[in-house]
C-alpha cells in the first residue's frame, strides 16, 4: 500500500510540474503576461514592444532550465538577467511597480533558495 501511495505521488508530481513548465513559454501565457504589463506599467510603444521581446527570450530558457532539473544558482541567474534588462527598458517607477506584479504573475521566476 505504501509503495503505491509513494509511487502515485511521484506520477502526480511528475505531471503537474510538466504541465506548469510547458505553460510558461506559450504565446497564451507570454501575451497574457505582456498585456497586464502593458497595462498596469503604462508601457510605451517601445517598451512593450522591449518587454514582449524579453519575456519570449527568458520564458524559454527558463522552462528549459526548469524542465532540465537546473540548479536553482543558474535559474536565479537567468531570472537576473532578465530583470536587469527590463530594469533598462522602464523608469525608476515602472520598475517599482514591475518588481511588484512580477512576484503575482509570474511566480516561477522567484528567487530560489
């Protein structure tokens, strides 16, 4: 019985995490992102079109990372870089602002431990 318990939880575990990995670098996923930027951030043409550009860069790479069972050091690597180039892209308040809705929309790019 508890061989089965164990081994049906590691089945469940191993599903869910494929599916969350496979959402993250969708174009649903990456224009929904996108659009509650561009509407919460009160991006410019420039900027949006800069966001969108990085937000299709990174979800990829991370998913690939994540998918690939990475060490948490390189996804927090990839994540910096990541906010580093936004970071360039708004203004001090917008980036304020990013730094918030990041940690409610995008959860997976979170800093690891």
């Amino acid at each position: 019985m508890n061989k089965k318990l164990i081994f049906f939880l590691m089945l469940l575990f191993f599903f869910v995490k494929s599916n969350y990995s496979q959402e993250i670098d969708s174009k649903k996923h990456i224009n929904k992102i996108h659009k509650v930027y561009e509407q919460k951030l009160i991006l410019n043409k420039k900027q949006s079109k800069k966001i969108k550009e990085i937000l299709w860069k990174y979800n990829s790479k991370i998913k690939d990372l994540i998918d690939s069972e990475a060490t948490k050091i390189k996804i927090n690597q990839l994540t910096k870089e990541e906010t580093l180039e936004i970071y360039n892209i708004l203004s001090r308040e917008q980036f304020t602002e990013y730094k918030k809705l990041k940690k409610d929309i995008e959860e997976y790019k979170r800093y690891r431990k």
